[in-house]
C-alpha cells in the first residue's frame, strides 16, 4: 500500500503558480486588497501576504490558493 507523500509536488506547485498569476490579475482589475482577502478568508497574513506578494507557493496549500482564486473570482 502506498503511503501519501507530504510534500508538495511539481504538479502542485505548477498549479499553484498558475493560480496565483489568475489571483493578481484578478486582484489587481478588481481592486481586492491582501487585507481584505486574508480577513475574509481568515487566514495566516504572514503567509498569505508572502504568497499574494511575492508568489511564495511554498506559504499557502493548494486548497488555500483554490479559496483564494474562488473569492477574487466573486468579489
């Protein structure tokens, strides 16, 4: 049986960079600010800051970029 692997994978992360290009576009047209998606969404600033910012994947999970992408798409 095979154990699931913790770490994050290259598909992953591919996916999660792909999604965080959607999220600054979106983002940016939008006028959403990292504030207002961190507190809607409760999540860690910190992280959410470094990955919104800087592109960071390696700070948020893909279901975590997939709530991201989900509110800047309804905003």
């Amino acid at each position: 049986m095979k154990q699931p692997n913790k770490m994050p994978t290259i598909l992953e992360n591919k996916l999660k960079q792909m999604m965080y290009q959607k999220i600054c576009f979106t983002r940016k047209s939008k006028n959403i600010s990292n504030y207002r998606i961190y507190k809607e969404l409760n999540l860690n600033p910190g992280n959410a800051n470094a990955f919104l910012k800087y592109g960071d994947v390696s700070k948020v999970s893909l279901d975590t970029a997939r709530k991201i992408l989900a509110f800047v798409n309804k905003y």
